[in-house]
C-alpha cells in the first residue's frame, strides 16, 4: 500500500463537534465498503480520529488513490461492480481478514443495501449508517411513501404499489394524468428514473428504468407519481443517534440537475424562508422518527413555486452533496456519523445550528457537454486542483489516474464558501477557471456557464433550468471543415522561408485521404519553431503529424456557435492569447532572424487570429511608453443557421476595442496568466481575467477562457489570405448510420439485417458507467448491416448499425 495521499480540508473550516484527542478512538479499526472521493473523505475524519482505515479495491482499482491512501487495502474482485464493490461475501471476508470492527459504505453500491447491514449485524461488525429496518423502510419508495403519510409527512400524489407491466403501467398513468415521473422503488442518484409525457414515453420510460433499476440496485421494482413541474429540489440534512435525539443542519438546493443528476448544488437556498426551514426540518425528522433512525440521513423534498413542499424519498447514508452542509453547519458530518455508530450521544442541539455564509459545489465529471454529456473515458494526462482557503476539492484521482467504462464518471467535488451567495459564487468561478484537467473531456465550461447565467445569479432555478435553458444541449455544433481540425490547422498555417508547393497525404486510421496543400511563404521566417533543413517529410511527421495524432494530444471541440460571448469576454480572450504569442515571440527574439526581431521591437503588428468557430479577428500591437496596447477588429463572423444565436454577439467589420492596455503576468511555459485590460490607459475601466495556455505550438495556441478551450492559430496578414486556398475534405455521410455515443457495452441490439425500421425507432442500447442510452434509427429505412452483437464493447463514434 502506497503512502496516503495529502489531506485537501480547508484550514479555515471549524468544527462544532467536542474534540476526540486525548480520547480514545470510537474504533481502532474502519472499513470503507467504497472507492473513489467518498473513500477518501472518510480516511480523512479516520485519520482525524485516530483511527486505522482499511481499503476495498477492484482490480481495475489496483493503483488508485484511495487505495493508497488507506493503512491497508484488500482487492475485492475484478473491474465490474457485480464481480467486485457490490459482492457482500468478498467484503466480508475482507473485514474478517482485516480485523475491521465498523464499516463506513459511502454512497451507492452497498450503502443502502438492508441485507449488507444484516450480515453486518449478524457478525458483529458495526455499520456506520442507519439499522438494516430503517434501510429497509425507506429504501423501498413505495413503502416510504406510506411511512411518510402516516407520519404526517407532504406526499406527492401518485399510484401507490409497484407496477408490474407496461399495461398497469399505462392504466396508472391515465389515471394520474401527464407528465408523471417513472421511478425506481430502489433508486437513487438518478439512475433509473423518467420523466414521460406520452404513453410511448412512458412505455420507453419503464423499459429502461427498469433495466437500470436491476443493474445498479438488484431490484427493477417500478413505481410512478405525479411529475412536480417548475419544481425545486430541496433537501434536509439530519443527524440522529441511538439516544432519541436528532437535529436538521438546515438545507440544501439540489435543483440543478441533469437527467435527474445533480450538477450544482447550493446551501442554503434562496427559495426558503425560516419559517420553511424550520416545518421541512420538523417533517424530516418526524419520518426520522418514525423509523428509529440513527446517523446522518437526508430527506429530499420537491417546492412548487408556491413553496408547498412535498416528501420525495429518505436517502439513508451520506449524500454526495455534504460538504456543502459541512462549511455552512460548521458540523463534521463523517465524524458524527462515526460517533453515532460507536454509541455516543450527539453532542448538537438545534440551537446550536447556524447558518454561517453559503456554500456551493460544483461536480466534475468526466463528460462532453459538447455531445449531450455523454461520458468520456481515458488517463488524466494533466491534473491540478485549484487551491485557496476557501476553496474545498474533494477528489479520488490524481495526474495519470484512469477514469474508466465500469464506474460513476465523477472526478472530483468542487466547494466554495464566502460569506453570502455572491462571494461563494465569484469564489466557485475563479476555481473552476484555475482548475486544469486534460486527457480526456470533462464539464467544467459548462459549469463555468451555469455559474454566469442570469436566472442562476438570480436565483430562479428550477429542476427543469438545464433543459429549458440548454434546449439542444450545451451548443450547437458548427460544420466540421476537417476530420482533423488542429493537424489541418496546423499545416495550412505553417511558415517556410523559402518559396515551394507541396502535397502531403496523410493516412489516418478510418481509411479517410486527407490531401492537405501547403502554401510556403517567403519572407516569414519562423526560425525559433524548427530550422530550415529539417524541413523533410520525416521530420514534418516527426514535428507535427505524430504529437497531434497521439491519444495524448486529444481533438479540442469545434467552440459552440451558440457560446454568448460578449466584446468585453472577447478582449479579455484575445489578450490572454495574444500576451502569450507576444510573450512567447519576445522570450524566443534572441533566436530569431534580426528582421524579425525588429518587427518585436517595433511599434506596431499586426496578426490574425482566426479561432475553431469560424471567428477571425485582426489584432493589432502598438507599444507606448513600454505599454502595449492592443486594438481588435472582427474580419469574419460567421452567420447563424436557423434557429441558432449569434455566435458572438460581434459583427464582421465591427471594432471590438482600440488602445485597449493589457497587463499581465505571463511567463513562457506557465499553465496559467492573470491579465488586466484598461479602457482608456492606465487608470481607466479594469477588467481582469484568466486564461489557461494550454499549448503554445505557434502559430496554434490553445487556450481555455473561463472553462471552454479555445484553439486560435495566429498568423501573418498574407498566410490568412492564402489560406482561402486549401482545399476542403467533404466529410463522410453519416446519415443512414447508427453510431455508439460513447465507449461502452452494447446492452442490446433490437433490429436484424433486412428489417424495415421507422425514424426515432429504438434499434440498440449501449451502456457505460452504469447508465442506458437507447438508440434511434435516423431515419425511416431498411436495416442493411448489422455490425456489432449484444456484450461486444465499443468505442464512441463506432457505426454499430447502416441503413439502405
């Protein structure tokens, strides 16, 4: 077992709970039954204990950070969560050859599994979490629903009993009316649950809900109730022991979600008042009650805009979400729970529950919001955490860790705290654009949007904001000109010195001919990126073909022609891309011919920058006093398609700035500059920004500006000209094909060669990170080929199906 991994808990954070030191341990001893963050959340309040840890691990888990950071460590089976975290016998026999005395579940897998917490209690292992009859009361949602209304709990209408078939199913419906919800009884986490408007809906609904139900809970029961709309999603945190005593650590806002899972969560919420935390926290604990709970639970709620409030369902064990509970209540939730499970009393009494400032979280996941959030999978080739005392991450990877197939695709939990709403949120925007993450595709410019949108700063949120607000996804794809983009960028914008024409075929794997024509300029030395006689076509593939097609220099996304960006964000975009193509010019001038270090020296150039979206902007340079100064027009802008928004909220021909001064702290081969705009000089209107330098392979950088990746080549005046000349690759047709979205197992296939198949008609589900995706045929059509079988892994863009 590896040295345990360096503790990320804020300083800053104090806890109310009675000091344990010079006390002795509640156990000497704890398993966690999990992997990932959570594991290494609770090694953190063991270690804080004094209290040994003992780690379960997958074979695909073997060099992951949790089991290096445990004392111990115990391979439970192989990568799939059936063979390994979800085996209650390999668990137990882990804790017998451990010597654990406790077992801390985390959340998800066991973690509310009655018949675990029976083996538990039947071998003399304490659980730390609730009794296997209060697990077992409210996780079935049926049951708890009835608990719940004879407890005097807010109940949302609905069909009471499991619903054993899509003719039930529909009878339920029609009598409820649309749009219900379909739900696991089991559920949790959004798995396993539809929201259906339509008897088709609904019977697709049911279909794979219940699929995903018995994949990730054991248990495909499915029940149905009426779906709350404009709802928000508010939550109780409790705290009960074994004593009969019980507090509320107020609540928190769950609304922002996507296919029901969380994204960002806030505490507490602008929606409530006292007097609503105070009855939401009366009825949670009535449930809590009622069941003879003990240890941390949470109760959700659904609030109308009314701000009637409606029980949802008792999540018994830690929420993913706690943190932010944590820096408001000022409360140790892991250590109480560890407590509460060693037989003490709390030593918390609703009095001495506070709200102290907001806080708020943001979850990274492994994801492309650029392909409807679909999952991405691969290393983490380049990893670092944004720090500061206010800011919390609590994760379970590190640099080179894998993010695979088999598990949650979460990263980490991103936590801020201030003193109100708008410190915790400007806190949480300057994390997320500190925050490196490459090798593989992750949400943090949609998170960095959602924490800029005007409903979000307003506060009027609903369950629904993602899909009201992001219709059609995150954007709106632009045409890909290039299989290739950033090698076709690359190569059409590459300076020779002398003059020469030439056609360079590259092969790439998909048995797709890319002719790409390379205009040589003469008189536009670039004599700091390679010298002249390596100018051969083994060296260009060497140089420029091999780094680009490594899988460790993956595609940046074509930039959504959606993506609202004001001419204040453009600056600022522009000055951070053009300070490192200044600084980098002037750190290499020593190297450069004596012409061209004159033209750094001088008081003017001018550039293009011509950006992924079709974007081109002419920058000009002019240096005052030792100033620079920078003024921007926009040359191209393209036009919107239909139903589309500007792309830019600019203009072709429009001036963006003029004598705009730029200040900045770049230095070459820094990750990260901070830089200040003025308008009208020093003194004037500041604006500050920082952008991320992820390449500087000039002419092509590649920048990330508040969560979304830029790629801008920047270039000669003349190269720009000349460029209109390279010829266009027409992209393969890929209308007649079923394509996988993401890497994955393929769960089924529905349709067989020669079968007539109607448009939006499922004809496969794929399944990946214990979700299912079910695919539509594109268009009406007969099945020509077939290409894959059911069990068959496979990649993201791998055509499964082809129509005729």
């Amino acid at each position: 077992v590896g040295s345990p991994r360096p503790t990320r808990i804020p300083a800053f954070i104090f806890y109310r709970c009675l000091s344990t030191a010079g006390n002795k341990p509640p156990f000497s001893k704890i398993l966690v039954a999990n992997r990932g963050e959570i594991a290494c959340r609770v090694f953190r309040s063991c270690k804080k204990l004094g209290i040994k840890s003992v780690a379960v691990y997958s074979e695909a888990d073997a060099d992951a950070v949790h089991t290096r950071m445990a004392d111990e460590a115990i391979c439970i089976g192989p990568a799939a969560s059936a063979d390994s975290y979800l085996r209650i016998d390999r668990i137990m026999e882990a804790i017998k050859t451990t010597g654990a005395e406790a077992v801390h579940p985390g959340y998800g897998f066991l973690s509310e599994n009655a018949h675990f917490v029976e083996e538990l209690e039947k071998n003399g292992i304490v659980f730390i979490g609730p009794k296997s009859f209060a697990i077992d009361a409210m996780g079935d949602k049926i049951h708890s629903k009835r608990i719940a209304n004879e407890a005097k709990v807010n109940t949302i209408p609905g069909y009471v009993g499991e619903v054993k078939d899509e003719d039930e199913l529909l009878k339920a419906t029609n009598e409820i009316g649309y749009p219900v919800m379909i739900k696991a009884s089991a559920g949790g986490g959004g798995k396993g649950m539809r929201v259906a408007y339509s008897d088709e809906e609904a019977k697709q609904g049911y279909r794979l809900s219940k699929r995903e139900a018995a994949a990730s809970f054991g248990d495909d029961t499915i029940f149905v109730e009426k779906f709350v709309e404009e709802p928000r999603h508010i939550e109780i945190q409790l705290l009960c022991d074994g004593h009969g005593n019980g507090v509320y650590l107020n609540e928190r806002e769950c609304s922002i979600q996507r296919r029901n899972q969380k994204v960002l969560e806030e505490a507490p919420s602008t929606f409530t008042t006292p007097e609503i935390r105070a009855a939401m926290g009366a009825q949670a604990l009535q449930l809590a009650k009622a069941v003879e709970y003990q240890s941390a639970g949470t109760v959700e709620f659904l609030m109308d805009k009314h701000r009637n409030f409606y029980f949802l369902e008792m999540n018994t064990r830690l929420q993913v979400e706690h943190p932010i509970t944590e820096l408001i209540s000022q409360v140790d939730i892991v250590e109480e729970m560890i407590k509460v499970a060693a037989g003490h009393e709390l030593t918390l009494t609703q009095d001495d529950i506070g709200v102290h400032g907001w806080a708020v979280e943001s979850r990274v996941y492994a994801e492309d919001p650029y392909r409807e959030f679909l999952p991405s999978t691969g290393l983490l080739t380049t990893y670092e955490e944004p720090v500061g005392e206010e800011i919390r991450v609590d994760t379970g990877v590190a640099e080179g860790s894998e993010i695979s197939m088999f598990y949650d695709p979460m990263i980490s939990k991103l936590v801020t705290h201030g003193t109100d709403r708008e410190h915790a949120f400007a806190k949480m925007r300057e994390a997320l654009d500190s925050y490196r993450i490459r090798g593989l595709r992750h949400n943090l410019a949609f998170l960095r949007a959602l924490c800029d949108h005007p409903k979000m700063i307003s506060g009027e949120i609903t369950t629904k904001f993602i899909a009201e607000h992001y219709p059609d996804g995150f954007h709106v794809s632009i045409e890909r000109r290039f299989p290739f983009p950033p090698l076709t960028r690359f190569l059409h914008s590459f300076y020779f010195g002398v003059n020469m024409y030439m056609c360079v075929h590259v092969y790439f794997s998909m048995n797709i001919r890319l002719y790409v024509s390379l205009a040589a300029l003469s008189l536009v030395p670039l004599p700091h990126i390679l010298e002249l006689n390596l100018l051969h076509i083994a060296d260009l593939y060497s140089l420029v073909l091999r780094p680009r097609l490594s899988p460790n220099f993956p595609e940046p996304p074509t930039i959504s022609q959606g993506l609202p960006m004001d001419p204040t964000q453009w600056e600022a975009l522009c000055a951070g891309v053009l300070t490192a193509h200044f600084g980098a010019m002037e750190a290499k001038s020593s190297l450069a011919a004596d012409s061209y270090a004159s033209s750094i020296a001088g008081e003017d150039e001018t550039v293009i920058l011509k950006f992924t979206t079709g974007v081109v902007l002419e920058a000009t340079k002019t240096t005052k006093g030792g100033d620079t100064y920078v003024s921007i027009k926009a040359l191209e802008v393209p036009a919107p398609k239909e139903g589309d928004s500007a792309p830019t909220g600019i203009s072709p021909g429009e001036v963006i700035c003029e004598d705009l001064l730029i200040q900045s702290d770049y230095k070459e081969g820094y990750p990260t500059c901070d830089v200040s705009l003025f308008k009208g000089g020093p003194g004037g209107i500041q604006t500050d920004a920082k952008v991320q330098i992820l390449e500087t392979q000039a002419p092509d950088y590649l920048v990330t500006f508040r969560g979304e990746e830029f790629q801008v080549s920047v270039v000669d005046p003349r190269v720009h000209e000349l460029s209109v000349h390279m010829p266009v690759v027409v992209p393969m047709d890929l209308s007649k094909m079923v394509l996988s979205p993401m890497p994955g197992l393929v769960y089924s296939v529905n349709v067989k060669e020669g079968q007539e198949v109607s448009i939006g008609e499922e004809v496969a589900v794929v399944e990946a990170m214990k979700m299912q995706n079910a695919l539509q045929a594109p268009s009406n059509g007969v099945v020509k080929t077939v290409l894959v079988n059911a069990g068959e892994s496979v990649d993201a863009d791998q055509i499964l199906i082809e129509l005729e």
